[in-house]
C-alpha cells in the first residue's frame, strides 16, 4: 500500500465522521447549563452514528456559579468538552468568537444555554448542511415573551433589515449553524464592535430558514439589558450601514435649503410669524431647533469615530483566563489533542 492510498483512507475516514461543535456562551446561566446539557446529549441520538460532537461553554466572567456547573460537566463528560473561562466580562458576540477561535468542528452551532432557542432543532438544521447549505438560521416567527421585549426586539430587527442587511430572515435569529469555512473567515476578520451572528449573514453564503416560537426564559434572569440592546443596535448600524451619515447629510442640506428660501422671504420685507410671536423668539426657536438637529448628527458621526478609534487600538475582544480541553481516551488522541 502506498502513501498516497493511506492518505486516501484517512481523507475518506475524516469525510465519514464530521464532527459538530455546538459553542455555548454562558452568562449567569448556572440554573441552565445541566439542563441544557442533557437535552443535547439526548439529542445525539437523532443525528446519523457516525457524527462525533464537541460542546464548547464560554464562560464569559459570571460571577454565579455558571462556571462550577459547567466542570460537572466537563468531568461527566470529558471527552467530548472544552471549557474556556474570560478574565472579563467580554459580551455574548465576543463570548461566541472566544468560542468559535477553539471550536474544531466541521459545522458549529451557537446556542444559549437558556433554552429559549430549541436545541432539539439542531438535529434539522445538520441535515441542511449536509445537503450542502453551509449557513443554517432557526428564525423567530413569534415570541412568548413579554410585549415591551417582543416590540424592542422586532423593531430592532426591522430596522437592521431595512437598513444594512435587507436578505436576512423576518423575526431576527440567534440559533446558528455554519460551516467552518464561514467560523475561519469570521475568526480572521476578528471585528471587535458588530454582531457576530449578522456578520456571518454578512459574508452572503445562501441560507436556509427554519421558523420556530422563541420560548419563555423557565429559569434564571436574563442579564440582556435595555442598555446592552441599545448598544448592539448602534454597532450593528455602524457595522453594516453608512445610511445614518447619509440621513445627516441630506438633513443638512435640506436645512441650509430652509434657511435660503428664508432668508429670501426676510430681504423681501415680509415675516411668516410677525403676527403670532416676536421676530427675537422665532428666531431664537429657530437656531435651538437647528442646533439640536447638528448635535445629534454629530454624536452620529462621533460614533463612527469611536469605533474607527477602537479599531485602531488593536486591543483583543477578549481575555481568556483558562481553557480546559478535552480529555484524550486514547494515545492517538493524546497525539491529536497535542496538535491542537
């Protein structure tokens, strides 16, 4: 047998067993992560036999006990587990791409351990990328969650859609599959303030949609504040879209518009307001009204600047305290686990 048939055979044998990485970003998630855990190891049973699994929790600096649960895990299940713990508090986006830089699955999913998102649609979505589709999205057709989360959540999806990213699904997504090829580009444009999950919408692989109803969180409080929403919503923009820097634009020249045809009616001899209020107040309503519309659209432009300041810095997205891999069970593995 020749070298080149051996390399045949392991091609083939790698081709036999793809391997899964389901990447977990956890945060204050202590009540979940067991939970979680079992249902996707009950899960295992639905893929093909000869699929191998990597589960993947970024413990994104908790300050409960989410990272004690997930060594349970780890030490009941060792062979399949890495554990990655931030020195800070990173974000979940930046969690993710913590996650994504050590998993080493063929295909990865990103799940929250909250069970909001159905792990048990994980099965459904493999077989797409097996078929060849290389981006996999669970789409929210609707929420059990209250009025005020549903309307700023759709809003902002709307917003995205209709301003940045105009191919993305209906209902916003956060249950991702996507094939390494998209987790190394992502991993290799390492942008340190956007939205990882519209990112890889961003790169326009074709994509398939699968609806589902986002539960009810059952246990634990979610730590995604209004501030922490609101912030996301203003990187994405600056992220995907320039079209807040047009809006400035056109405002200002619609002002300087405004302005000229007044100046006119005033050489004219004439007032719009003479009978209503004096000259001085129009006028000094006049400028605060023009002046608050320039601040505002100079914290627009402020913002980009940050983020190109940020950018420029060079400083990393995220800081690991530890990482925990998986535990070989034999001496090839020790052998591959030694490559890593």
């Amino acid at each position: 047998m020749t070298s080149g048939d051996i390399l045949n055979i392991i091609g083939a044998t790698n081709c036999s067993m793809p391997k899964i990485s389901i990447i977990m970003p956890c945060y204050f998630n202590e009540e979940n992560i067991a939970e979680t855990t079992e249902i996707l190891i009950g899960n295992e049973a639905l893929f093909p036999a000869d699929v191998e699994f990597e589960y993947v929790f970024v413990d994104d600096d908790s300050r409960d006990n989410t990272y004690a649960e997930i060594m349970k895990v780890y030490e009941k299940y060792p062979h399949k587990t890495k554990v990655i713990k931030l020195a800070k508090n990173a974000g979940s986006y930046h969690a993710l791409l913590a996650g994504m830089n050590y998993a080493t699955g063929d295909c990865n999913v990103m799940l929250a351990p909250d069970l909001q998102d159905p792990p048990e649609l994980i099965p459904k979505m493999y077989e797409h990328w097996r078929k060849g589709t290389k981006f996999v999205v669970a789409n929210r057709a609707g929420r059990d969650e209250s009025i005020f989360q549903s309307f700023t959540s759709n809003i902002y999806h709307f917003l995205i859609r209709t301003l940045a990213l105009k191919d993305i699904p209906e209902g916003g997504f956060d249950l991702i599959l996507f094939d390494k090829q998209l987790r190394d580009e992502i991993v290799k444009i390492n942008e340190p303030n956007t939205n990882i999950i519209y990112l890889l919408a961003w790169l326009d692989f074709d994509y398939v949609a699968i609806p589902y109803i986002r539960r009810k969180r059952e246990k634990g409080v979610s730590r995604w504040t209004f501030k922490k929403k609101f912030n996301l919503f203003l990187n994405s923009l600056v992220s995907f879209t320039n079209i807040p820097l047009r809006i400035s634009l056109f405002v200002g020249l619609f002002t300087l518009l405004c302005s000229f045809i007044y100046f006119v009616v005033l050489l004219s001899g004439k007032t719009l307001f003479s009978n209503v209020m004096p000259q001085f107040d129009w006028l000094a309503l006049f400028f605060m009204f023009f002046a608050g519309i320039i601040m505002v659209f100079l914290g627009i432009l402020g913002e980009y600047m940050w983020k190109a300041i940020e950018e420029s810095r060079n400083r990393p997205t995220f800081i690991i305290d530890k990482v925990i891999q998986n535990k070989p069970e034999s001496k090839g593995e020790i052998n591959r686990a030694a490559n890593f």
